[in-house]
C-alpha cells in the first residue's frame, strides 16, 4: 500500500470495529484514501461515513487495512 491508495477496513477489523467502536455501526463498507504514512500506520481521510470529517486522515494501523484499488 502506498499514499493515494483506495482502502478499506479488512474483514476481521471491520468486525472488531462494529463490536467495539461505533455501537453496531457497520464500517466494512467504508471507503479511505491514505493521505499520509510513517512506520507504524496510514493516514486515511475516509470519505462515506460521518463520524470522521478530517481533512488530515484517521491514524489506522496497516494490518487493518486493504487495499481496493
């Protein structure tokens, strides 16, 4: 995965996800593009949702994401 990749949660995060985060929110569906990176995570300004509205991205850790296009 690089910057200006098309992301979205792997199945296993959105699972973990929809349990402990958001109530029963389904996030599996969520779009993202990685804005930023360093070592440890992705930046991702994630783009369907209203619970994140940063222009400078949520920090995700790269084991949770994958790539869409």
């Amino acid at each position: 995965m690089k910057i200006g990749d098309l992301v979205k949660y792997s199945e296993e995060a959105a699972k973990n996800r929809i349990a402990s985060l958001f109530g029963g929110c389904d996030v599996a569906d969520w779009l993202g593009v990685i804005v930023d990176e360093n070592p440890s995570y992705y930046f991702v300004m994630w783009m369907n949702q209203h619970f994140y509205n940063s222009q400078y991205g949520v920090a995700e850790t790269k084991e949770e994401l994958v790539v869409v296009s």
